[in-house]
C-alpha cells in the first residue's frame, strides 16, 4: 500500500483535496507518476513548478491551447523498498538537448508514469496517427537519458484536465492523465471503485475521454519495422 495525493477543482471554483491508502500497483502507481518536483511548465501566468501548479490555473497544451487544470495528484517515489518493483524506486534523467535544441531545459526528471510523444514512419503505418505515447523509461540508454535511484524520497505528480493532452515539461512532450479505459487499468469492483475515488472529477472511466494518441512500447514499434 502506498499513500495517494490529489486535489481537484470543485464545481464551485473551490480546491478539493483527497488522500488515500491504495495498493502500489501500476494502474494505481502510473496515473500519479509523470514528473517530479520541479518540472517547469508553461501557463497563462508564465513558467511554473509542477509543485506550484493548482486546479483552475491555466496551463498551456501543445494539441488544444490553454487549458484548465482539474485534478493534480502526488505520489512520493522512494528508492529501495522491499517488494516494490524496480522501476517504482527510480526516476529518468533526460538531459539537456538531448531531444534537440531546448528539449530538454533544463533536464528534466521524470517519474515511472510519464510517457513521451514519439513519432515514427511505422507508428502511422499500423495506428493511422503519426505518433504514439512512449514510456520515458523505453528511452534509456545510459547516455543522455538515463535511470536514476534518488538518494532520498522524491515527490512526483501528474496533471488532469477535461481531456487527454500533450503538454511540455522543461521543453519535452509528455501525455496528462488518462487511464486508457476499463481494459488498460484492468480494475474491476471495489478495486475500480478505489480507483475512481482518486479522481472526485468525474464519476466514471468513461468520464476521462479518449486517449489523444495511442500508447505503445519502444518494443512495439520495433516489432512492426521488423514486420
């Protein structure tokens, strides 16, 4: 079990907010995720922290211009805990340029949740869409994007809006949340009702829309040029 964090915007224009103990799996794990403290994003008021960033604020995305804020969650990334799967205790460096020119900057640490915008010839070929939502852990290559283990705890959060987004974290394209629907969460019962407890913003799954872009592995994609 591990401890969740989130506020939402009320229908009143007031800030909610909701903690809850729920299971440390990766349905639960991914959707809070996506960026770590610090992480600067563009908004009506200017650059801002994620930390900083609160439902009703005015936060700038790459497909559909200003948006506002709905739903901010939290959860704490901490290195080494026994019966956690590796990759929940770590965190991706990008580092700076290494994407090209300003993308990263400055680098950009990223939680076990994000996703990155990739494009490529074969994505178009087998989706229809000219890029997909890529894991940032897919990406490591020990060079310029890298697995880090923090030293201490890390906050990390995510950002939900009315729909599912491409935003910029210090420059990068990342996805916002959207659990993908009932066959990606695969939850089910008082465990899905958990889930949606998370989120007072909507009632359901179906309340979250569709995915902007298909979500695949870099393994996937491989597998379709090979193919």
């Amino acid at each position: 079990m591990r401890r969740y964090e989130a506020v939402h915007l009320l229908p009143n224009g007031d800030i909610g907010e909701t903690q809850r103990l729920a299971p440390a799996i990766p349905a639960f794990e991914t959707a809070f995720s996506a960026m770590a403290r610090g992480t600067l994003l563009p908004t009506e008021k200017g650059m801002m922290a994620i930390e900083d960033l609160l439902p009703g604020d005015r936060v700038r995305t790459v497909d559909a211009g200003f948006q506002t804020l709905l739903w901010r969650g939290s959860i704490t990334v901490v290195p080494a805990v026994a019966g956690q799967q590796d990759a929940a205790g770590t965190l991706t460096r990008i580092a700076a340029d290494a994407l090209g020119i300003g993308r990263p900057m400055p680098d950009l640490l990223l939680g076990p949740g994000a996703r990155l915008h990739h494009r490529a010839p074969v994505i178009h070929t087998v989706t229809g869409h000219d890029a997909a939502f890529v894991p940032a852990r897919d990406f490591i290559d020990g060079v310029s994007v890298i697995e880090v283990t923090p030293q201490s705890p890390v906050q990390v959060f995510q950002l939900g809006f009315a729909g599912h987004h491409r935003i910029t974290a210090n420059g990068v394209e990342i996805d916002t949340m959207n659990p993908g629907g009932r066959m990606e969460t695969n939850l089910q019962g008082e465990m899905l009702t958990l889930y949606l407890s998370l989120f007072p913003h909507v009632s359901g799954l179906g309340d979250f829309g569709p995915l902007a872009l298909p979500r695949l592995s870099l393994s996937d994609i491989d597998l379709f040029n090979v193919a």
